[in-house]
C-alpha cells in the first residue's frame, strides 16, 4: 500500500495527470537518480513500467 504524502506540485499544476520518465522526475525533483528510485521502490510515488523502461 503506498503512503499518502503531500502533492510538491505547484499549485496551478495539482490534480493533473501527468506522466515523468525517472531522469524527468529527478530533474524536477533536483534529487538523485538513486533517490528517485529509492522514492518509487519505497511507494512514495506512484509508478507504471511501460515496455522496458
């Protein structure tokens, strides 16, 4: 089950659907890559795997 956290969106930007690549995460982030995907792994953010990537 995945954590309720709250949105880091801006606020004109909340509620959209919207779909990153992990690098596109990262980079609006300012995280790491491994933060990033420690953040996927732990369910913190939500993912889908589409293909390969």
């Amino acid at each position: 089950m995945a954590h309720t956290t709250k949105c880091a969106a801006p606020e004109g930007n909340r509620g959209r659907d919207e779909w990153m690549t992990v690098i596109e995460m990262q980079e609006y982030m300012g995280a790491s890559r491994n933060k990033a995907y420690d953040l996927i792994w732990s369910g913190e953010i939500d993912s889908y795997r589409l293909g390969r990537k």
